[in-house]
C-alpha cells in the first residue's frame, strides 16, 4: 500500500500547507509544470518524487524530468504526461499513445489545463486524474492538490485538497 501526492500546475511556488497534507504520503508526484529546478529539489527534499516536465519548464528542469512517465505502482499501471487531454478530448499525440497503450486499469495522469478533474475512461479502461493547480500562475480560482492509495492493484480513498482562494478573478 502506498499512499500517493498529486500536484501539478506549481509554477515556480510551493505552499507551505503542501507539506502539511503530504505528511503521510509515501510519495509525491508532479504533472508538470514545476517552474523552478528550486521546486523540484525540495520536493525530492521531502519525498520521493515523480513528475514530468511542462511546458513552462527550462531545459534545468527537463534534464531531469521526461516529458512522460510510464510506471507500475502497487500493481497500478500509471501514464502521465503534462499537456494529455481528458476523456473525449485528448491531445492528438497523447491519444495516439493512449490507443496503442493505455494504462489498462490504472491512471491517466496530466496536468496543464488548471481544472481539476477526476473522470473515468471507459473506452480506454483507465482513470484520469488532473489535480487541477497549486500555484499563483494562471486562471484557476482555488489552488488545488490530490492524495489518494494505491494498493494491490485498486484506486482508493481519493481526496480533493483545496488549499483555498488565489485572492483575484484572473491573471
């Protein structure tokens, strides 16, 4: 069992509050978009990190982040990429590689859009996560995160964190 951290969407801030509700997680991962190498490195400070880079991301960043990630977590195929899509709308590139391969049973995870979003992919037999965005960058109202369980193959005990209110309409 391993209990999982979902962010994306940083740019370039942390919130401290972040390391309060990752506490217990075993693991954090990032959907792109860090921001700053000083992002990356303190998460990988706190727990073991797993992300891809996005497009806002130097080439710093993409040293050591790919622009995706295929892995198996507690029998949970997992696929993430920054810029993906959703169910029905998926990035033209993403959706080649979702029908060749999709994580069967597992996890479509992205990032980029700042709409958080939790929808299951019947066709493709998967769950699409993007945990929406956590940083001060962008058009989002509510700074938001995930944190859910992986264990022996099943998907449980998804939580939606909002971090509260970005204190403006747009940006």
């Amino acid at each position: 069992m391993k209990k999982i951290g979902l962010l994306s969407d940083t740019h370039s801030v942390l919130d401290d509050r972040i390391f309060e509700h990752f506490s217990e997680c075993d693991e954090i991962w990032h959907a792109g978009d860090f921001g700053s190498m000083d992002v990356v490195l303190k998460l990988q400070a706190f727990k073991p990190l797993r992300g891809v880079y996005g497009n806002i991301d130097n080439a710093e960043i993409q040293a050591v982040m790919p622009l995706d990630l295929r892995f198996s977590c507690e029998a949970v195929p997992v696929f993430m990429t920054h810029i993906g899509g959703y169910p029905g709308r998926y990035n033209p590139r993403v959706r080649k590689i979702l029908q060749d391969d999709p994580p069967k049973g597992g996890l479509f995870i992205c990032g980029h859009s700042h709409i958080l979003k939790v929808i299951p992919d019947k066709q493709f037999d998967f769950l699409h996560l993007n945990p929406g965005a956590c940083g001060n960058e962008g058009w989002h109202q509510v700074k938001t995160l995930m944190r859910f369980v992986l264990d022996a193959g099943s998907i449980r005990e998804l939580q939606i964190i909002e971090l509260g209110e970005l204190g403006r309409k747009y940006r």
